[in-house]
C-alpha cells in the first residue's frame, strides 16, 4: 500500500468523519477476498497493513492437529514443531504467502473499498441529518416529475413528493421553490429517501411556528388543526398568558402574518378560532364565520347539537358539508346542525346553554376567518 493512500485515508478521517481503523479493517477483509479470487486459494489468510512503512503482507492460517484432513487449512505438529518447537495441538500457523504482483490488485481494492465506505459514509451523514428534521419543513427545488411523484432538491439529497401529498390547487414546474414538509426518512440500498409533503397538517402548523412569535415563544399553543388541503384550514389556539389575544397574534397587524402563510399555500383558506376546554364554547368557535345560537352537548357519545339562525344555516354547513365537518375534526366532537326554527320546533332551544353562547358572541372573540364569508 502506498502512502499517498494512507495520507488520502488521514484526510477522509477530518474530512468525512470515518474513522481510518474502520477503513484499514474494511480493506484488510476486502484484500482476503481477492487474493482467493484471484489467486483460487481456499486457505484461510489474514492481511496485514503496516501503517507506517505503508507495506502489505498476506499471512496463511492453518491449524495445528494431530492428523491433517486439509493441508489447505490444516498443519500436522511435526510440520509446526519445524517452524517453531513451541506450537500445540489447537494453535495457529501463520505463514507470509505474499503473491509477487499482489501490490497492483491490493492498490485497485483498496481504492473500491476507500470509495463504497466515503460512499456508505456519506450517506449515513444525510441520513443522520434529515432524519432529525423529520416533522420540519424545509426549502426545496423541483428537478423533475414523472406519473406518480415528483422529486424535490434539498441540496444533499432528493426528496419524493408523492402525487398524495401535492395540494390539489398547485401546478409544479422545474425549478420551482417551494417549502415541503418532511414526513418520514428511511435507509435505502440506494441511500437515504426523504418523503415530503404539502398537504400534511403539520406543514400548516410549521408555516405559524414560522410566522408568528408568540407560537415559536410558547406564548400561544396551537391546540388542534383541521385541514382539507388547498382549499380550507381551521386551526385552533390558545394563549398561556391571559393578556394575549391568541386569535390577534396569529392574525398579525391587517393579517400581514396569516396572509404570508395563506399565500404560500395558494390561497388555502384558513380559519383561526380560539380554543377552550369548554365543548359548548370550542363548538361554537369551530363553527366560525357562522353565528351559533346554542349547543347542547351529550357526553356518552361525544357529540353535539348546534342551532344556528336561519339564514345562516347553509354558511354553518358550508359547501359539501365542509365547514361542519372541519369543525368536528377540529374539535373532536360529532356536530349536529339545525336551524333556529327547527330547533324551536323540536323542542330543543333555547336551553341553558343559550345564554353563554350568547355572551360570548357578544365579545365577538370567537375566532378569525381570513377569506370571503360568501359560500
């Protein structure tokens, strides 16, 4: 071996962080390969690198017993008595067998070993680093699509964007940018793959962590996130310290922050409510930009019914269905709408819950809805 490649092997030490012991034992076991390959040897042999003359040897090992079956593997006592008079029954013979030109197939190994562990190496590195920003976002850029997924540029590495996980309301081009969330990492054969998402919950809860303050400080929690990527978010918060509006911060002055964050999600419409412990006040919340007249909860089977006034009925339920069935998961609660009349009719309202729906919409601190209230 020569010594501008223990000079390279000092070098991948500080550079690529892989200890040279590592690298020394891999080629030594690499070298034991070929030299049965290429010299047809069936013994057992040991390599040994001398680091500071950078010289090679090729030792054989055979066992020391009474009668030889193998003398490929296998050494009689006598025959070791020869070499050395102090070797037993079980011990070891080594034997330098160092072929004449096995300095050239030694060279060609030790550099394929030296360049699959820098590879290995490496790939470990971007593994260890994008696995720890699992649950992150990050910035990327589309190099290329095909049917299924399109492939996102991080810089070290490339990261699938399966059609799953595209927002319905998006249309990607090379060399796009656009911020992903990272929703898994796995080892692969072939290195580390990193998965990626836009429409993940989380990429929502990221952009506010992001945006506003108070959410990165602690100050605000963001309880729950209901989302139907592309087109609608609900998104509710609490403030630990009372003299927070937890609403207002996520707002920011005239919405400059969540117009950030709706614009980086292509105009995804997001409502932000104010949480409470309370189903009957939370409820009320969820069902934002609608009035709620009252809601009446049943705990043993975790749902709820909610009056609305008439005219309001249809913007309660949103198109589809879609604001009621963001408020349920958003809350957590099954939600029952019905109209004022209805509810009369029924015998159901008003009920003692009424009143406190009522003054809380009084101090109109239900929550935010940033996009046009007309459905």
């Amino acid at each position: 071996m020569s010594s501008e490649l223990l000079d390279a092997l000092e070098v991948l030490e500080k550079q690529k962080g892989i200890s040279r012991d590592v690298l020394i034992e891999a080629i030594e076991a690499a070298l034991v390969t070929a030299y049965k390959r290429n010299f047809n040897q069936a013994q057992n042999v040991r390599v040994d690198l001398n680091l500071d003359t950078g010289t090679m040897l090729v030792y054989s090992r055979k066992d020391v017993v009474e009668e030889v079956e193998d003398d490929r593997l296998q050494i009689s006592l006598e025959d070791a008595h020869a070499i050395n008079p102090v070797y037993e029954i079980g011990d070891i013979v080594e034997e330098e067998v160092t072929p004449r030109n096995f300095g050239r197939i030694a060279a060609q190994t030790a550099k394929q070993v030296v360049t699959q562990r820098v590879r290995e190496a490496e790939r470990g590195l971007i593994f260890e680093e994008y696995v720890d920003r699992a649950d992150d976002i990050v910035n990327g850029i589309v190099e290329r699509m095909d049917a299924r997924n399109l492939y996102v540029g991080l810089g070290k590495v490339e990261a699938v964007l399966p059609q799953t996980e595209q927002m319905p309301n998006e249309s990607y081009q090379p060399h796009d940018r656009i911020k992903v969330y990272i929703t898994k990492v796995e080892r692969t054969t072939r290195g580390p793959q990193v998965f990626v998402s836009r429409t993940h919950p989380g990429l929502l809860r990221r952009l506010f962590e992001n945006e506003v303050p108070e959410i990165y400080d602690g100050i605000v929690e963001i309880k729950s996130i209901a989302r139907e990527a592309g087109d609608r978010s609900k998104i509710s918060v609490h403030a630990t310290d009372e003299e927070v509006d937890p609403v207002g911060s996520c707002v920011g002055s005239r919405g400059g922050r969540v117009q950030t964050i709706v614009n980086e999600l292509g105009g995804e419409k997001i409502d932000i409510v104010e949480w409470s412990e309370d189903p009957v006040v939370f409820v009320a919340n969820a069902l934002s930009p609608s009035k709620v007249l009252d809601v009446q909860v049943s705990e043993d089977d975790k749902s709820t019914t909610v009056v609305v006034p008439d005219y309001q009925l249809s913007l309660a339920i949103g198109k589809r269905g879609q604001n009621a069935r963001l408020a349920a998961k958003l809350t957590g609660w099954k939600i029952d709408i019905k109209s004022e009349t209805d509810a009369r009719e029924l015998g159901i309202y008003p009920s003692a819950e009424s009143a406190a729906i009522q003054s809380a919409d009084d101090e109109d601190a239900d929550g935010f809805d940033f996009y046009d209230e007309e459905e």
